[in-house]
C-alpha cells in the first residue's frame, strides 16, 4: 500500500520529532479497515507520509521561482 500512496519515506519519526511527541502517544487508526488501506493513525500529518513534505516545500519553490523570473528572458553566451 505504500507504493499505492507514493509514500516513499519513512516519516513517522520525523514528524514525532516536529511536532515534540513520543511514538507512544500516537493514537491508532479507527479500525482495522482503515489500517489495511495505509491509515494508521487517526492524526491527518501522519497519514500525509512523504506528500506532506512535498506539500510543504511548494511555498519555498514558489519563491525560489519568483526570485528567477526577472532572469528568464535573459540572453546568456557563454563559450566552453
């Protein structure tokens, strides 16, 4: 179920460390039906995984793109 969800890294520790918690205190998923299809927390940041991060970096590429726009149309001869 993980490459189902594009869930390509391991973030449940990571976001524990983010976020000041144990692994401990992590509620389970509702049920088990919710546990087979990847939902293993009733906590919506852990079920994120790896698109969370990815969802978090687009504020920082909108800016790093903003920060290059003026240089788009520039004419750049460079000799190897």
């Amino acid at each position: 179920m993980a490459i189902a969800a594009f869930d390509i890294i391991e973030t449940d520790a990571m976001y524990c460390y983010l976020l000041g918690l144990d692994e401990e205190e992590i509620p389970d998923a509702l049920n088990h039906q919710f546990e087979a299809v990847g939902f293993e927390t009733i906590w919506f940041i852990h079920n994120l995984g790896s698109m969370g991060i990815i969802i978090s970096l687009f504020p920082i590429l909108a800016v790093f793109e903003l920060l290059l726009r003026p240089f788009k149309n520039q004419k750049v001869l460079v000799k190897w």
